[in-house]
C-alpha cells in the first residue's frame, strides 16, 4: 500500500510516496528542483527539462500521487 509522506530536507517539505510493496520512495521532482535550483517556478524548470528531455530522445516515466482527504499536497 502506497502511503504520502513530506519529509524535511535543509528545511524544505518534500513530498514523497512510500511503496511498502517496493520498499522505495517515490519523490516530487518538482520538490526537489526547487531545493536544488534557483528556478521562481519549479513546475515550468521540470516542464522544460521534460520537453528537452524528450527532443533528446529520453524516456521518462511518470507517475502521479493520488491526493486523499488525510494528505494534502
């Protein structure tokens, strides 16, 4: 069962699922491109980098945090 978590890094949340089947973490990239660039707005960073990403010919695989009541982003 997959379970949202926000863990704290040099004072920024990030969040972050927990795949108990997997053992592993799965974090917002988004999170982590706002601690680790300068960028005013992470989501256009990780939109561009996506497109560049993809023109290079990477593949990238996404996966969506579903919001319940209990968690919100």
């Amino acid at each position: 069962m997959e379970q949202l978590f926000r863990k704290l890094w040099k004072k920024i949340l990030f969040r972050s699922v927990w795949d108990s089947e997997k053992g592993e973490y799965y974090f917002s990239v988004v999170d982590v491109i706002a601690a680790l660039t300068d960028s005013n707005i992470p989501r256009n960073y990780w939109s561009d980098l996506k497109r560049k990403l993809r023109q290079e010919g990477s593949q990238l695989h996404e996966y969506r945090a579903v919001e319940n009541e209990s968690h919100r982003w």
